[in-house]
C-alpha cells in the first residue's frame, strides 16, 4: 500500500521550523500591540460570494486561483484566498463600524490554486492589517510605518518601499478608457494573457510580467495622468507624511496590485535579499469595498505580508533567529515508582512557569542522559529507586556535565519543592 503525502502546495512545518515561525508571530503581535491594533480571526471557509463582490470576479484569484465546492447544503462555499474580505464581512456583521474606527490585524492560512513554488504555496500564510474608518493620508502612511517596522523589527535588510495612487473610482474610469483604445490599437504585440486581460481588467495588464509586454508598456499612457486634483493632492500627502516618518520610497507608476477593491495609495515593501520573488508585503486603500459588501461607506486602508516568503528570508539570515524555547529542565527515571514521581514533579515545575520535558522511555539511565543533553535544557532531575523511596530529586547540571565539571554527578538529593526553589533561584525567576 502507498505512503500517504501531503497534497501538493500544502506543506507540514515540522518542530524545527516552528520556532521560527513563532518568532515573528510574537515580534508581529508585539508590534500590533505598540501600535493600539487589535486581533480579530474569521472563518477559513466563506460564502463564495464574499470574494466574488470584495475581490472581483475578473482577477485570476476569484477566476482561475479559489478552492470552491458546494456543500451538503447546495451552498457555494470557498476556502478564503485572502484576508480582507472576511475582515470587511466581520466588521458589518457584527456592527463593529458603528462603534467608531476599527484598528484590526489577523493571521492564518489562505489557499489558492498555483503552482508552488519558494516561498509560495496553495496553502500559505498571511499576517495582514485593516484599517476601517480612517479617511486621511497620515493614516496611509501609519499603516505603512507599521508594516516597515515589523520588518525592520524581524532584521530584514534591504528594505524598499513601492508607492503608486490608483486614484478614486472616476479617476480610474477615465484612465480605463484611454488604456483600451492604447491596447486595443497594439492587442498583436501583447502576450495572451494579457490580451485576455484588455478589456475585463485592463490594470492587470500594466501588472504583466512578460518582457515584451513590458517593453510595450513603456509608452503606454499613465495613471498619473489620469488623476483629478484631490486625488494628486491626496497622494503628495502621503509622500510627504512618509518622508516626515523618515520612510524612503519610490514611485512606480506600473504597481496597481492584484485586487479590484483598491483606490488611491496602493504598494509594496520589497527586500533585496529575496531575489527575484522581492515582495514581502504588501497592501493600498479600498474606500469603497466596505459599502460594496452591503456595510456604510467606510475609507479603509490595509496591508498582508505573505509568511512563507518571509520565513524564507529570514532563514537565509547568516545570524540565527529564532531557535526553539530552550527547556529548563529535563526529567529522567527509572522504575515505576519514580515514573509517578516524575510525572507529579514535571507538573510542579510547569505550575510555577518552568519549562519542562519529562522522558517517559524507562530506558538505561545513560540513554536519558543523552537525550537530556540533546533537549537543551540546563538542568537534569533525576529519580531512580532509591530516590523514590526517599522521596527526593537528584539535581544534576548538564552544562557542567558537558565540560567535565564536578556538577557531572546529581550530587544534590532535594525534596521537589526545595529542587523547585533551588532551580528558581538559579534561573532568577520568581
């Protein structure tokens, strides 16, 4: 009989990966927590409808990308393929708009049907930012302070900030119709998808990575262009409040992003350290997708890093990061007697804060030994026979087990509350 596998495109994250993993969840969270953002989690599976009307049924992830199937009830229902449609959908169902200005982050897996490759897979994982309720442009440039300083935080190096203005809805139904008629008139020299692509989400074609569609797009009109008075006062704002923050940035004229729901300030964060997959997050505003989901018109602005890219990266980093939590102490015994003892003092020490391993093998001594020195923990607490019936805990050191020092021999026979306070002190905890 074959070996079950995973699916492909979904990837198990073992023990020796998570450590890193939890690394920048907890620098994520921390730096939400610095900035007044709370948490909110949403449903992996949704209506079908939700991203049809949030993301756009012409964009390739609501056409080409989403796991969909109808369930037992006959109800299209979808894997969630991003973050802020279910954000929005929240925020209306729960009346959270109605309480004033939502400051909200989320994390988890998303799925989406392409091929896999480093750092992207159909199962992956984003961490992502929702500002509902917030009009101004400073607020633009907070949710990208926040995005450049979680990663600055993490020690991602080679940081650059991509910035455009999508301008409002009218802005880009002028510019919509001039990109047609300026593709239409070169639809032979586009590749196909793109061709595809003219007159269903023409933006996307500004978008095509295909060289000599690029090439094309160097004379094609701009966006810029296009954009009304407020909106270009709007978008100097933004400029100017990041070059307040200190912010560096560019301007790139081709960035409209992926999803339909976008206006104004769209961008991304890039690192040079990635190569040719430089993007590690990134995000704009959507003012009109709250109201587009049946809520009240609400300006909103958001962001998503992509956590396999990210994880990629950082494990690159020559300086490690993130090793997994050392334990404090390690276990060992041998009989049935001490079995039990062992079990109660491992929860003794777990009560009072300590990270502990308990080794249920019952094998040799010599051997938990080894596998207590492989764990990482500095301490060993040990109950053989004779300790059982004496009701104590031979505390043994294994640094100095390493080195050759005295503390080799559990030379100290404690009760476990003197062995607790013993090892307290040690590791200065209360």
């Amino acid at each position: 009989m074959a070996s079950l596998q995973s699916l492909r495109g979904m990837v198990d994250l073992l023990p020796e990966q998570i450590g890193l993993w939890q690394h920048v969840e907890a620098t994520a969270r921390e730096q939400f927590r610095r900035a007044g953002i709370a948490e909110i989690r949403t449903p992996l599976l949704e209506v079908t409808e939700l991203f049809a009307r949030g993301i756009g049924e012409a964009t390739d992830v609501v056409g080409k990308e989403m796991y969909t199937f109808l369930d037992r009830g006959e109800r299209s229902c979808t894997l969630r393929p991003e973050g802020t449609a279910s954000v929005v959908r929240a925020a209306i169902q729960h009346g959270l708009l109605s309480q004033g200005p939502q400051r909200l982050w989320y994390g988890g897996p998303m799925f989406r049907y392409e091929r896999p490759q480093a750092g992207r897979q159909r199962q992956f994982h984003q961490i992502g930012l929702e500002l509902l309720g917030f009009a101004d442009a400073c607020s633009d440039a907070e949710a990208i302070a926040v995005a450049w300083d979680l990663l600055a935080a993490l020690g991602v190096g080679g940081l650059a900030l991509e910035l455009n203005s999508l301008g409002s809805a009218e802005d880009r139904a002028r510019y919509r119709e001039l990109l047609v008629a300026w593709l239409e008139q070169r639809r032979e020299l586009l590749d196909a998808d793109s061709q595809a692509r003219i007159h269903s989400n023409p933006l996307r074609v500004l978008d095509s990575k295909h060289p000599g569609t690029q090439a094309l797009l160097a004379e094609a009109p701009s966006l810029a262009s296009a954009l009304s008075d407020d909106s270009q006062a709007r978008f100097a704002a933004v400029q100017q409040a990041l070059a307040a923050l200190g912010i560096p940035f560019v301007l790139n004229p081709r960035l409209v992003r992926g999803l339909d729901y976008y206006s104004h300030t769209a961008f991304e964060i890039t690192s040079g350290q990635l190569g040719a997959q430089a993007t590690v997050c990134g995000g704009g505003r959507y003012d009109g997708l709250v109201q587009q989901l049946g809520g009240p018109a609400t300006p909103a602005i958001g962001w998503a890093l992509g956590m396999e890219r990210l994880v990629l990266l950082l494990s690159q980093l020559e300086r490690p990061l993130a090793a997994a939590p050392a334990l404090d102490l390690y276990v060992v015994s041998r009989g049935e007697a001490a079995a039990t003892q062992a079990l109660a003092l491992a929860r003794l020490c777990r009560q009072a804060g300590l990270a502990v391993e308990r080794d249920a093998s019952g094998a040799a001594f010599g051997k938990q030994f080894k596998r207590a020195d492989r764990s990482g923990a500095r301490w060993a607490a040990v109950i053989g026979e004779q300790e059982a019936v004496d009701g104590l805990v031979g505390l043994k050191d294994l640094r100095a087990a390493a080195s050759g020092q005295e503390g080799a021999q559990p030379d100290q026979r404690l009760s476990p509350a003197a062995l607790l306070q013993a090892l307290q002190a040690a590791l200065k905890r209360p």
